[in-house]
C-alpha cells in the first residue's frame, strides 16, 4: 500500500511539471564545402542561432550541394521546403530581376563597396526587391572578387580570353559581359563544374581565392587571373513565408544572428583569402595579373551595362546605386 501511495504521488507530481519541448531544427543549404567561406558563415549562423535561443532553435547544414543545385535550393525556400539556402547571388537573380545590380560587372570597385552594398539604405532596398520575389535575405558572405582560372593558358589581356569555354552561374549579365570580351560562356550548375574542368569540357570558371581553394580547382587548373570585374556576394535567403511562421522574437534573433554572421563572414575573408591563394599557388597554380584591365571595364560598361539597364531597374536606379557608393 505504501508503495502504492508513493508511486501515485510521483506520477502526480509528474503531470505537474511542464514536459520539456523538442528543439525546432531548421535546415540549411549550400553549394560550397563546409571549409569555404560560406561554411564559414553558415557555421557561425548555427552556433549564435542555437545560443540566442538557449537551444530551443537548432540548425542542421547540408554542404557542397547535398540539397541540390543553388537554383533550386533558392526555389525550395521560397516554396517553403527549405528553411535557408546560402547561394551566389547570380542564383539569385532569376527570381529576382533587378538584384541584378550587383552583378553588374565592375559595379563593385572594392570591398569598401561591398559592405555599403548590403547595409544600410542599399541593404534595406536589395531586401525588399527579395521580397517581391517570396525572399527574405537575412546574412551576406563577403567572398572577394571572382577571379578566372583556366587550363588553356595564362590570361594576361583581352586577347588571351577570346574563345575560351568559362563556367558562369545562371546570370544572363554574367554571361554577356564574358561574350563581351570574346569568351565563349556556359550557364552550368554548380555541382557540376570539378567534373567538367577535370574532363575538359570547360576551360575554366572563376570564383574568389577561398572557393577556388576549398574546391580544390588548383588540381585541375593552371592558370588564374585577377580579374575584379565581379565581387561575389552570396546572400543566406529564406522563404518570406516561411519566415512569417515565426514568433517576434524568433525572428528577431535569427536577424540577430544573420547580421553578426555577417560581420564574421567579412573578417573570415579578409583573413583567409590571402592564405587560399598561397595553397594554390603551393598546388602548382600561376597566378596572372591583367595589363590591360582598363580595356576589359571599357567593354564591360559601354556594352554590357546598357543591354541589362531595363532589367535592373532602369539606369535612373542603377544611377542611385551608384550615388550611394559615392560615385
């Protein structure tokens, strides 16, 4: 009977202790490998997520393409099957039109740049636009500038990258500016792209030190050239409707935790880059410089920025970006 007693006063007991609920585990996608300067800040989301929310949030990530090609995974958030996707902003821009400004090429002078691009009154404008789309951007990855490699031969002035078959993202502009120049792009999904280099299907690509570094393109790849006609920003998007299913303050920690990311992403790039680019030069890479690089923006903002000005918003918007850069 005691015993009886006793255990009906623990269950008792029991009922009156709330139960302990389960941690909402949201997923994350990305193109590059966890060592990238995306898994960079991926990683850095994660941990100030999990801590902001006492671990009430937790974040699973899903590298290198695991949930599929950056366009889709940007559909798969707007659709609401994904909770975040971390992409190059060209995989962006179908969605999206006039976030096409900032792939405009030589739009971006320096990093300087990159950074008023995507705070501030120019921040507030992109998020918007994602808006129209279903998008909410919540982090940017500063990554640099995407730099061309080839297997064909050093690249050194505009002659040398005529005819060359060089892997671009889904961006029409990205595109143009290289047929601009006499290079011969294809539009190829990301996941795609080492096996193409390797088979010679492709010449070559270009990407910033860090994702040419992680991608490990320095063993299929002999050349690169620093060419700074493209500052790679790779925005962390979420689903505006998924982002609405939120409480006030989950949202307001994710925000939170995206800004700060951010902020990290900048530093992790601008001491990283430096060391990727030693490991591809150790990796048997040559590193060119352009001695004709002032022909390359010639051709890029006489014919390019013209044929995308109606894409972009119109050049009276493309002008007011450029106000803000102080140009």
């Amino acid at each position: 009977m005691k015993y009886g007693r006793v255990l009906l006063l623990v269950a008792a007991a029991m009922l009156l202790v709330p139960s302990q609920s389960p941690a909402e585990t949201l997923r994350l996608g990305m193109g590059d490998p966890i060592d990238s300067d995306q898994g960079a800040l991926a990683q850095r989301f994660k941990q100030l997520v999990e801590a902001y929310s006492d671990g009430a949030i937790t974040v699973e990530l899903f590298p290198g393409g695991e949930l599929g090609a950056e366009t889709e995974m940007v559909q798969n958030a707007r659709m609401g099957t994904l909770d975040f996707a971390l992409v190059g902003i060209g995989n962006v821009t179908p969605f999206a039109q006039r976030l096409g400004a900032l792939t405009m090429p030589y739009i971006i002078e320096n990093t300087s740049d990159a950074v008023k691009m995507t705070t501030g009154p120019l921040g507030q404008q992109w998020n918007e636009i994602a808006g129209e789309a279903g998008l909410q951007i919540v982090s940017w990855t500063y990554s640099n500038f995407r730099f061309l490699t080839n297997s064909v031969r050093p690249v050194t002035k505009l002659e040398d990258v005529k005819g060359m078959k060089v892997r671009v993202p889904q961006n029409k502009i990205m595109l143009a500016t290289y047929e601009a120049w006499g290079a011969a792009p294809i539009a190829m999904a990301w996941p795609e792209v080492f096996t193409a280099l390797q088979q010679k299907v492709i010449d070559g690509q270009d990407n910033p030190y860090i994702v040419n570094y992680t991608m490990k393109f320095h063993e299929v790849q002999d050349h690169l050239t620093e060419v700074h006609y493209n500052y790679s920003l790779q925005p962390l998007v979420t689903g505006a409707r998924r982002m609405a299913q939120f409480s006030d303050e989950q949202k307001g920690l994710l925000e939170r935790a995206g800004l700060e990311a951010q902020m990290y992403s900048l530093m992790f790039q601008l001491e990283e880059a430096g060391k990727a680019k030693q490991g591809m030069i150790d990796g048997g890479i040559e590193v060119h410089a352009l001695e004709d690089e002032d022909a390359w923006i010639k051709l890029a903002k006489d014919k390019v920025w013209p044929m995308f000005y109606d894409d972009v918003g119109g050049k009276d918007f493309l002008d007011s970006v450029l106000k803000e850069l102080g140009r």
